[in-house]
C-alpha cells in the first residue's frame, strides 16, 4: 500500500512540490506569515465566539483556546491566511500551536484534537488554493503547525523533587503522534516544529514525525525546526546554546531549522547569525514585533521591523523571513517588500561531514585535530563500588557530585551506567538523568547513556535534550536487533558507541576486531543512513597481566586494530573502557594510573578518540617514574613474560598505593558567611548544614536561628537573583541553588520550631494551638494557567516558608477557580501569582477580577519573567480593590509580605503602594500617544450595568428627604475625624517608608523631630482657636429624590417627582480600555436608578466649612509678620473643614439616610473609605466640572443658609470648605473620567445648553484634542 500523499494545488506529486521548495529556496528568500494570534487578539472575541454552536454546552470556560476557532469561526481563520498570503508570505502556519491533546486538556478538548488539526490544515490549503488562482505563477505552502505544549520534559514543576517531570517523552510522543497525523491528513505541505524552549519536547516531536514517515504510513514532507532564544543569554529556557540546539536536532534532517518568538530582530541577530554559521540546513527566522513593553504588547512598527530583519537578508543569513509575536499582515508585506531581492543564504560546508558534533547545555565539537577525549567514568554502578553504594541507597545528591567531579576533572562527556542487579535500571536512569538536567556543571557536558539493556538505554534517551552516546550495541544477537536498535538511536539523535562483538563472541584478536567493525559500519551506513562521524567502535580493551599467557597481547591487539579502523573506516571514531586494562591490578592504584597513562599515550597516536576513564586519575606520561614506566611500556607492548610479576613487586616495595586525600577547596577557608555564599551561587549542598550550623551557633551575629536566614542565606540568594536577572545564570543553576537554600533551611527548623514552642509557652499556648498562633500568616502561591514555569515561584515559597510563613504551593498551571477556593479553604493573608510567558499576563487580569468578584480581601502579590511594577499598576491593581503589589524578586517578597501583615505598618505601606502606582498610571496614560477613545455611544452601551430590581440593588430610602443645616458647629465633636497627613504635606514634612503617615513621621530620621515639633504647636493652636471661638463652622446635607437619565442626574422638587428641580450633568468614560478588558465606561449617573426602572432613588450632598473667622485671624498674623501662625492657622481650619465633611457622611449613612446603622468604623477605617458609597466632589476625577457647583448651591440654598459662597472661577469661599456629592448604593465607586473626545464635549455642551467653548474653557485639561 502506497504512503498517504496529498498534492498541493499547482502540482502532480507531493514530491514535486517539495522539489520547488528545496530549488527555490536556492533562489530566492522566501516568506512565512505572521502571528496567528495577534490576528485574532484584534478581532476581539467573546466566550460566545469561542464555543460557536457546536460547544455551547461545554463544561469549561474556551474563551483564548484559539485552535478551536477553526471549528467555531473558520472563515475568521481563512481570512487571516489570506491576509498573510496577499502581503507576500509563500508559507502559512495552520492554527494549531496548542492543538496536542496535553495543550487541549486545560479546555476539556482532547477528543477534538485530531479533527482540530485536519481542519484547521483544510483551511490554510483552501486558502493557498485559492490564492495560487490569482498568482499562478508563485504556489503557497500550508505549515502545519506544532507548539511546544505547555509542559516541559526538562525541567520539574516542583524545586523540591527535582527527578519529577509532569510530562514523559512518551506522553509527549503519543500526544504529537495524533497531532501530526491529522496535519498530514489534511494536507499540510512542511511540518514546523517551533517556538522550542525544551529542546527535548522538539525531539519527543521530532520522534513521532520520523515514526509516521518510516512506518510507511506517510509519504514525507520537508520538515523545518525554529528553537527560541528566551533572553542575551543566548540559551533556550532549559538552558541549551542556540548551536547545542541545532545539534541536538538536527538528526531530523531538517530541510529547515532556526530561530522565533521571545526576541525581536535586533536581539536575535547575533544568534541567527551563530545558528547560520553551524548549519548547513536552510535559516529560518521569525522573530517577534521588537520586544515586549510592560503589559507583553508590541510596538515595532512594519516600517522598522522590516528596517531590522533587512540587515539579516543583507548579510546572507537566512533562507526563509517572517514574523512571531505582535506582527500583522503590514508587517510580513513590509519585511517582503524590503527583503524579496536580496539573495539568500548559501550554506557553507556541514560540519557534521566532517567532525563528530554532541551536545549538553552547550555543543561538544570533535575532530582529527582534537585532543583525546576524556569520558568520566566514575557514574558507574558496575564499576564504582561508591557511586553504585549512593544509587542503591537513593542518596542520589552525593552521586550527582560524584558526576560534578568528573566534569571539574576534566571529562568532557559523562558515562552512566545503572547495570546493577539490586537496581531498577530504567527507574535508575531516569531519575538520574532527570537530576543531572538540574545540574548545569554537568549538563553542559554531552552524556554516554551506557547499558546492556536497551530499555535502560531508551529511557536515558527520552530524558536528555542534548546528543547523546549510546553504549553500546552489536551485532551479538544478530542484525535483526542490531539495525532495529541503529535505527532507534538515530531517531532519538544520538551518537552510538559499537562494540566488537558478533554472533560468535568477543573479537579479541585485531584482524576479528576489524572484521566485526567493518561489518557493523557497512550497516550503519547503508541501511540506516547513520552519519560516518556519530559512529564509535570500541574493539575491546581487555585486561592484560592477568598471569595467563593468552592475555598478554591483549594491548597489541587493540592498538593495531584502531589504526586498522581509522585507516579504513572514514568518519569513525575510537573509543574503550580504559580501565578494564588494568583490572587484574584493582586496589594497586598507583599502578593502575601508570598502565592507563601509558596504555592511552600509544593508543591516542594510533587514532583512539576517547575513553572511559577517570580524568582525575591519571597520571602524566612524562612524571611516571622511570622503573615503573619501563615496566609498563613492556607488559603494554608484551615483551617481557615477567612484566605482572615485576608490577606486584614494585606495587609492595612502593608502600601505600592510595592517594592521599587532597587539600580541601581553597573556598572552605573562608569566614562561613562566605561560605554559604559561595554553596548556594554554585549550587553545592555537601557543606550547607555544617556551615548553617556555625552561623547559628554564633549567637553574637544571629540571635535567632531566623536570623540566619535572614542574613548570609538570603545575601546568597539575593547574589543569585542578581546573576539569574543579569542573564550570568540560568534556569537549571537557579534551581540548584533553591535546593541548597532549602537544604539550609531544612536543619534550622527544629531550631525554629524549639524557639517557637518556648514562646508559645510563654503566651500560655499549647501544641494544638492553630496555624494563626504558629506562623506568621498564610501565602498561596501559583503559577497561573498558560505558564509552565516554576522556579521563580518556588524560591518564594522558599524564602517566605523560611521566614515563618505557611506557604501553600499550588503549583503550575493553576486554574482561577482553584486559586480562589484554595484561598478561602487556606484563610490566606496574602495570594501570590507567578507567571512567565505574555499570556500569563491577561491571565493574572483574570484571577484579579475573579477575586474582586469573589468578594475576596487579601492583598494580592504579582511576580515572574514578564511581569512589571507598570503592567501591575496599569493593568491588574485596578482589577481588584484590594493592594496589588508587583514583587520584583524573592527576597523583596518578605519584606513585602511582612509590612502587608503588619498591623503597625500595613496601612502606610498600602497607601505608599498606592500612591506610586497612581503616578505610574498617570504617567503611562499621558505618555500614550495615539490613544484610541470609544464613540460616546459605544462607551454608553458598555456602561457600568446595575440590575436594579434585584432585592439587594434596590436604592436605600432615607429616613430624611430635604436639606438639614447645621450652624455654629462644635468643633470639639469633629476633632476625633481629623486626619493629620495633609497637615504634614501643607508644611513638606514627608517621612520615608515605613515611617510616612501620621503618627509614624514622628519616627522618621530626617523629618521626624521638626513634624512632633509641629504637631505640638498645633495643638496649642489647636485648643486655643475652640476655646477663644476664633473660626466657626456651617454645613448643610441635602438627601433629593433624583433618578438618572442617560448621563444625568435629574433632582425633582418632592417625592411625587413630576417637577425637576435641577440636573447634575455627567461625563463618561471615553478612552479605549485594554483589549481583554470587560471593565465598564463609567459615568456618576450610573449609580443612580434610571428613570425607565420606575424605581425611587436619591442623591445627597454636603457642603461644609470650618474657615468662618480664618481670614481676619491671618491677617492680624500677617500684620505682625507673624506668616507662621498665619499658615498654622488656615492648615488646621482646612482639617476641621475635611473633618467635618467626613463627620457628616457618617452622620447620613448612619441616621438621615440610615443605610448603614449598624456601621461602627475606626477613624482609619473611614479615613481608608471602608463605608458603602462614595462622596466625589466636582472638579475632581469622576466628574470634572467645577460649574456643576452652581447646581449645588441653587438647590440647596448654600449661601444664604451657610454664608458659604461661590466666587466668578467657582471657588468656595471662605477657602476652608469642602462641598461634595453623596451616593449610597453598594456598587457605587470611584473613577477617573480621564479623556474625552470633542463628540462628548459637544453632547455635554447641547445637554447643558451652554457653548462648546464654555465647556472646554472648563475642560480643558481632560480634552483629548487640542484647542
């Protein structure tokens, strides 16, 4: 039966079509389209979009699940495919980047998952049909499209199990395999592998694809490979090279393979160009819309990315150009227009040809000019009695530093082995290989996954991103199994060690040695297509000195036998197990590092690569004593039948063979706080919990085991979080240096737990006292939905676990909901949420308005890559009502967390939050440029919407309607309300946190003293100005029937409400909120019932002043240049004035309109506005019209009842007054009407019938237009 083919419109035969794009690609540049998703970001969808007819009823919530949109809005995705195709793209990618069954399983849609895929490549090839009609002459080529999932086979979700993986390669393959089938079935002319940031997920892909191909089910396609560059660092997130990359795929035989998303064109250059200068393969690069600003959005425009991407088509880098992130339709046109000329790429010679490429975190590069390559050999159970006693014992850190030592030794590729009979080999293997990728000592270097079992072999494969060596097969069983095995290790991208074996036995002899290596070669390359340079033949190294004759020229054979094969086999490399030399000679270890070093200087000069040996424990050629030299050259070279006899004899006459302990690392000598540094910078755990000890035991420097912490282990992490921030560290080395950390902490807790137990004595606490008595507070951490990264996230949980706090980890992936009921169930004080990629950054908007709407009231702390103190005040702060507070780095969330729960602190710490966010949404807003506004009909219908005959929406009926004037007032009942901050802020006296608002300023260093002077004096003042009567105080509350039109607010002259008495006229909201943004376009009116409900509803006012008296007062001041007392005197008559409005707001909250009798609010509480309503003053954000004071004053009399006057610029006078709205409905808030367009100025201006020009006379700063 024939593979399954389809044929692109414009072609006979599948592999016609491939032909043009091989020819062309020698040609011409060509062309991929651009981001998918930006596309439909702008299309702006709902959940209703999403669902279509078909999933209405589905369980989970699929709005951002953008793959299902070829089912729900196909046509929306044709047009997107024609957009790209009409601006020039020859390729376009099917929308399926999450379309696996793993990614489809955050939406409840893996049945869906084939069908999506096949869909979604009909709908690429309709759309490339047809644009093949317009332009006959230039087919198009449908991508099909394979992301990363969302997990990673790499790394661990968990810093504490650091063997775990939440995806196996398995998983994975399974997952790509149906994912790929349905892109074949429907057509798809390459198969993109992209946006790779664990390399080992691209291979797990990479292996389904060549199965689907080889199994004959499938005739082939070009296959193109783009890894992603996360950061100048030049590494992937798991932590690999950009040219370690391309050798760990390039197995797949790319027709393509390069770059795309997390960097813009000038960022990524120099790591295209490095990619360009180690591939013979075509360039592909895609790159993103420049870089991200603060809310993950891009700003290059087509002009200037197309300006960037020119320069690597102008210096012959690349084959294929187009866009990822943030690019459109005008960015793929403009990089083709400036771009289609220039010729591309031409491929210099493939060092894979020549030279044996491996990789690890970074690439191993070997050739016949490369010095002898060293293979650690210490991770060995068969053949290291200490790393097999770890193993076996799970004391799996010592065995890693057993592997740390080899490659600080000099091995430049680490064998292991878990051949062992007590031993689970592949749960061994597994377990350690997932170790080592937490090890970047050690995972930089290429590994040798060495054992007899090939499943043991396989599974080592499924868990190395790098390319690997296998050691070994042969032809033992026959080539049956021998090409079957070939064939899978070439799948797997790895390099194969051979050994000299055949169905017969063990070649000993050199002429068998060489029989057996050619044979085994002549199938490796003609059957499989195993590259010449990733075959290794290791002709048996067996031990010689054994006292039996036919063993003697056991080191001839083999030496003979390499120069045989490298003379004869090209391509070939030599390998051995050194050690197996001198066997005969265990525990004689100066004996045994003689033979090697000798046994190595000959085999080296006749071809030998490399060899499993010990770097560590070898001896120079040249230093070897002349008699034992002598010695082994002639028991090597076997001419001397007394040579095992002589090498005993000098073994005894030469004493204790051992080498003595060396000196310890010069670094242990160092003062402990240096110490602890310098272990968790390099990761290393074997002296943590003795120095941790030391410093606790200087109780001088560290009273308390906490201190500790506190002290030089959080200097270490902060070193780290430095380093990791400047790009000096990466992803695995950061984890390891977390496990240290929690190492650390892990032998100070019974410290901390005795201390805490002595001081719950003390309280008359008993053991069962609950979690609130024992820590400090509760913290819920997770890494939100979208975001399969941890570890930033997990050093938080760390650090604040160690400083006392019950840390509830959520883990990874975390849905919203899951956050929420973890936060109630947990009593959480503080929630944190983590994030890394940009869709982690709409998701945190969510999980803020879904807390909001939960009613929750915990603080709520914002961390992770892509994160910012702007995008946090901008876009997620004004989601909840609660602090948001961006968390720049583990230890700064501590300090955080702390002042957070800190009665003493909490609220100067919020507001000093709040006040810096504040500026830094102002800043951004009058920053932006070319803002967009809504029509004002538009902002109308996306009003802040109130279900008015809900019971517990109904307006509140006052227990007073009318005015109420209040003469000569007391001041003595205000003084409880007055707040002191602004009284600081009249005389520029401003604390530094934590010691800014009143009474902690009097704490401050620089201002504290002269504010307790002050505030002093001022209460002299204070209780001389109620004692002589020198100021008065008047207000008057009004409560009016009223009900909402529109915009407006029409007061009636009585409860029949047939007569209007007078409007307050409104501004709405204009300027275009985010785009995932459903906040409303909010207007004043908005919280007042409309007249169409036929529901009563009421608006107060308050007018008040306490500055009767103050201007004759500062006169008499002034006249004696007394300017001190005269500023003293119009300060505090300004706090009366405030003090007294916030007196009569509780006053009708809690009497004359009565909708909160029950309130019983702290003066901070009120002063917080921790009531139900709100009191917005006009003039001020929510309604910034000073001339609507003159409505005020006409309904309620004001001058006459109050002597509280309006001036021509409406200004009140006397000026300590205050004068404001008053709306009691629960939903009611606060808003800054920001921008607005002249279409609404000119509404306003008709509705209030005045002139245009009156009004933005009146406006003029909140114009969005010039005047």
């Amino acid at each position: 039966m024939a593979p399954f083919s389809t044929v692109p419109a414009g072609f006979e035969s599948r592999r016609e079509a491939t032909e043009y794009i091989e020819n062309e690609l020698k040609k011409r540049i060509m062309f991929l389209d651009g981001a998918m998703g930006t596309q439909i970001q702008d299309l702006r969808l709902s959940e209703e979009d999403f669902r279509g007819d078909r999933f209405t009823d589905h369980k989970h919530d699929l709005k951002g699940n953008n793959d299902l949109l070829v089912l729900t809005r196909p046509k929306a995705i044709y047009q997107i495919h024609r957009n790209y195709l009409l601006a020039g793209a020859d390729f376009i990618e099917t929308n399926t980047f999450s379309g696996t069954t793993i990614a489809q399983a955050d939406y409840g849609m893996e049945a869906v998952v084939y069908e999506l895929n096949k869909v979604a490549t009909e709908i690429a090839r309709d759309a490339c049909a047809d644009m093949l009609k317009e332009t006959p002459d230039r087919p198009r080529f449908v991508c099909g499209a394979i992301g990363p999932t969302n997990r990673t086979c790499s790394i661990s979700p968990s810093v504490e199990n650091p063997s775990f993986r939440n995806v196996t390669f398995d998983e994975l393959v399974a997952a790509y395999t149906v994912q790929i089938r349905g892109l074949l079935d429907g057509g798809s002319d390459v198969i993109l592998v992209e946006t790779i940031f664990d390399t080992l997920n691209a291979k797990a892909a990479l292996f389904a694809i060549d199965t689907l191909f080889d199994d004959g089910v499938y005739e082939r396609v070009p296959v193109f490979v783009s890894g992603t560059i996360v950061d100048q660092s030049g590494r992937t997130l798991s932590g690999q090279t950009g040219e370690a990359f391309v050798t760990s795929v390039s197995h797949a035989e790319p027709l393509a393979i390069g770059l795309n998303c997390a960097l813009g064109a000038n960022q990524m250059r120099p790591f295209v160009q490095n990619i360009s200068g180690f591939t013979a393969k075509n360039v592909i690069c895609y790159p993103n819309a420049g870089l991200p600003n603060t809310f993950g959005e891009y700003d290059e425009s087509p002009e200037a990315m197309a300006a960037n991407v020119s320069v690597f088509a102008r210096e012959g880098l690349v084959n294929i150009l187009g866009g990822c992130c943030g690019t459109t339709p005008k960015h793929i046109n403009a990089i083709y227009e400036a771009c289609k000329d220039f010729k591309p790429r031409v491929a210099g010679p493939d060092i894979r040809s020549q030279k044996m490429v491996l990789s690890g975190l970074e690439p191993l590069i070997y050739d016949q000019n490369s010095n002898f390559l060293n293979i650690g050999e210490r991770c060995n159970v068969a053949g290291s009695r200490k790393f097999a006693r770890h193993v076996i014992n799970n004391e799996y850190e010592e065995a890693l530093a057993i592997a740390r030592a080899q490659v600080e030794n000099g091995g430049q590729v680490i064998d292991i082995n878990m051949d062992e009979g007590m031993l689970d080999g592949v749960a061994a293997m597994t377990k350690f290989l997932n170790l080592i990728s937490t090890e970047p000592d050690v995972a930089k270097v290429p590994l040798m996954v060495d054992s007899s079992n090939f499943a043991v072999v396989e599974a080592g494969l499924k868990c190395a991103q790098g390319k690997c060596i296998v050691n070994s097969i042969s032809l033992k069983e026959g080539e049956e199994d021998f090409l079957r095995k070939a064939k899978l290790i070439k799948r797997y991208g790895a390099a194969v060690v051979v050994m000299a074996f055949d169905e017969i036995g063990q070649a000993a002899e050199r002429e068998y040695k060489f029989r057996v290596c050619e044979r085994s070669y002549r199938l490796l390359v003609d059957k499989v297509g195993f590259n010449p340079n990733d075959i290794i033949f290791d002709p048996n190294i067996l031990t010689i000195c054994t006292g039996m004759e036919e063993h003697n020229n056991y080191g001839v054979e083999f030496i003979e036998a390499t120069a045989d094969i490298k003379a004869k086999l090209p391509g070939a490399k030599i390998s051995g197990g050194v050690s197996n030399l001198s066997f005969s000679f265990r525990g004689k270890e100066t004996i045994r590092q003689a033979m090697h070093s000798v046994f190595l200087y000959h085999a080296i000069k006749a071809g030998m690569d490399m060899g499993i040996v010990n770097p560590g424990f070898l001896t120079i050629y040249d230093e070897i004593p002349k008699d034992l030299l002598d010695i082994c050259e002639n028991a090597l070279w076997n001419r001397d039948p007394e040579s095992t006899e002589k090498l005993l004899e000098y073994a005894q006459t030469h004493g204790k063979d051992a080498v003595a302990k060396g000196e310890e690392e010069e670094w242990r000598s160092h003062p402990v706080t240096e110490r602890l540094k310098h272990a968790l910078v390099k990761g290393i755990t074997k002296y943590v919990v003795e120095d941790t000890e030391e410093a606790r035991l200087d109780k001088t420097k560290y009273p308390r085991p906490l201190n500790v912490i506190e002290g030089p282990l959080m200097d270490g992490m902060s070193v780290v979080g430095d380093l990791f921030g400047a790009g000096k560290m990466f992803l695995p080395q950061v984890i390891k240096s977390a496990r240290v950390m929690k190492k650390a902490v892990a032998h100070l807790i019974p410290f901390m737990d005795q201390e805490r137990q002595e001081n719950l004595e003390k309280l008359g606490h008993t053991e069962e006292a609950d979690d609130s008595d024992i820590y400090n507070g509760t913290f819920v951490i997770a890494t939100v939905l979208c975001v399969v990264h941890f570890i930033g996230k997990n050093i938080v949980g760390v650090v604040l676990g160690c400083n006392n706090y019950k840390v509830v980890d959520l883990g990874v992936m975390t849905p919203c909901e899951k956050i929420i009921e973890a936060a109630i169930r947990e009593k959480a004080d503080v929630i944190g949420l983590s994030g890394l990629i940009t869709p982690s950054l709409d998701e945190m908007i969510h999980v803020a308005k879904e807390m909001e709407r939960a009613g929750l009231k915990i603080p709520l702390l914002i961390g992770g890559a892509t994160t910012s103190k702007t995008h946090t005040a901008v876009k997620i702060a004004p989601r909840y009502a609660q602090p948001v507070i961006h968390c720049l780095d583990a230890s700064r969330s501590v300090v955080v967390v702390s002042n957070l729960l800190d009665k003493e602190l909490r609220a100067d710490f919020i507001e000093e939050v709040k006040e810096e966010y504040d500026e830094i949404r102002e800043d951004h807003y009058d920053s932006l440029k070319d803002r967009r506004y809504l029509s004002l009909e538009d902002a109308r219908s996306k009003s802040h919407k109130i279900e008015w005959n809900l019971p517990e929406n109904l307006p509140p009926k006052p227990n007073m309607v009318g005015h109420k004037v209040y003469e000569d007032i007391d001041l003595n009942e205000i003084l409880p309300y007055i707040d002191w901050n602004p009284f600081f802020q009249v005389w520029q006296l401003r604390g530094k946190y934590p010691n800014r608002g009143y009474p902690k300023l009097f704490n401050d260093a620089t201002v504290g003293e002269e504010a307790r002077r002050i505030f002093d004096e001022a209460q002299i003042v204070l209780r001389d100005l109620i004692k002589n009567r020198d100021i008065r105080a008047s207000a008057i509350v009004s409560i009016l029937p009223a009900n909402a039109k529109g915009d407006d607010v029409v007061i009636y002259e009585d409860e029949s409400r047939t007569e209007v008495a007078g409007v307050y006229y409104g501004l709405r909201q204009q300027a275009e909120k985010d785009k995932e943004s459903n906040d409303p376009y909010m207007c004043l009116s908005d919280f007042i019932a409309p007249e169409s409900t036929g529901i009563p509803d009421y608006i107060g006012s308050i007018a008040a002043s306490a500055g009767f008296g103050v201007d004759e007062l500062a006169r008499k001041y002034e006249a004696d240049n007394d300017d001190y007392s005269a500023i003293m005197v119009k300060a505090l008559a300004d706090r009366f004035a405030e003090a007294l409005t916030e007196k009569l707001h509780q006053d009708m909250r809690r009497e004359l309109w009565g909708f909160a009798p029950e309130e019983s609010l702290e003066t901070q509480d009120l002063l917080s506005i921790k009531y139900q309503g709100i009191r917005p003053a006009p003039g001020y954000p929510s309604q910034p019209d000073h001339t609507e004071k003159a409505t005020m004053w006409k309904l309620g009399n004001i001058h006459d009842t109050t002597g509280i006057e309006l001036t021509e610029s409406l200004m009140m006078h006397p000026g300590a007054s205050v004068c404001a709205l008053v709306f009691a409905h629960p939903k009611s808030s606060y808003f800054a009407v920001g921008k607005i367009t002249r279409e609404q100025v000119e509404d306003y201006a008709s509705r209030k019938n005045t002139t245009i020009d009156e009004v933005e006379t009146w406006l003029r700063p909140i114009l969005s237009y010039d005047v």
